[in-house]
C-alpha cells in the first residue's frame, strides 16, 4: 500500500543488509571479467543448451535407465514454436491442398490396386493348387480302378 510507513530495521538486521550489499559489491569488484564472462557463459551453456537425463520411461522401480530429453529452456522453445508450426502447417496444407490430395488419390488407388492384384493371384493361385491336387487324385484313381499301381508322394 502507497501509505504504509516501513517498519524500522532492528540493528541486527541493518548489520546484515549492510553487509549483505558490502559483499555483493567486494566480490563484483574482486572478480575479473573474464572470470564474469566465463561464469556466464557456463551458466547459460548449462541452463539453456545442456540435455537432461530423466528416469526411462516404463523402467522398472529398481532400474537407474535414463534417457536424454532436452534442456528446459528448449523445451519452453518447442512448446512456445508449436502453435506457430501448426499455423504454418495448415497453411501449406491449405495451399498444397490439391497436389496433396492428388498425392493421396495416387497411393490410394496403387495401393488398393496392387492389394486386389495381390488377393486376385492368391486366390487364383489358390484355386489352382486346388485344382492340381483334385485332377492328381483323379487321374490317380482313376488308373488304380483300371488296374495300375501309381505310388503318389
């Protein structure tokens, strides 16, 4: 609130304040730059760049399996471009709509094609085998019944 009065530091709490800010500046002045630089480069490498390791999946309770995933900060990117990507998706799709769907007609028809070619020879194939083995067992009857002996393997 705009009105409030702040309530006065006991001297413990000066003390510790003033040297809170008496360290924070120290170790800013006693600290390099390349050191600054080098600490900061670490930090973002690590925070934003580096994959995690995360429990497996479906792992049993006493397994220590990991699997890689990404950083959090590449997770927040994927999350944050996703809605982007879907846009950009269904515009290409909205402008491509009828080479897509000429591309599908096309697998479509070859596939149900070349899958009734295929039912067709089986079931002809099939029917043939059939056949063969229906004409053997009569002609091999037939020359048993006329007095010849045929072993059939």
């Amino acid at each position: 609130m705009a009105n409030e009065v702040a309530k006065p530091m006991s001297p413990m709490e000066e003390f510790q304040e003033n040297l809170k800010k008496s360290l924070r500046d120290d170790i800013a002045r006693m600290l390099p730059d390349a050191a600054v630089a080098e600490l900061i480069k670490r930090v973002i490498e690590e925070e934003f760049f580096k994959k995690r390791q995360m429990p497996k999946p479906g792992r049993a309770g006493y397994s220590s399996e990991t699997i890689e995933v990404p950083s959090a900060f590449q997770d927040m990117v994927i999350k944050a471009a996703m809605p982007i990507m879907e846009r950009e998706a269904a515009k290409l799709v909205a402008k491509f709509e009828y080479v897509i769907a000429d591309q599908i007609k096309e697998i479509v028809e070859h596939g149900v094609a070349e899958t009734v070619m295929k039912v067709l020879s089986q079931t002809l194939m099939g029917a043939f085998q059939t056949a063969e083995v229906n004409w053997r067992t009569a002609i091999v009857e037939q020359l048993k019944r006329n007095g010849l002996q045929i072993n059939v393997y």
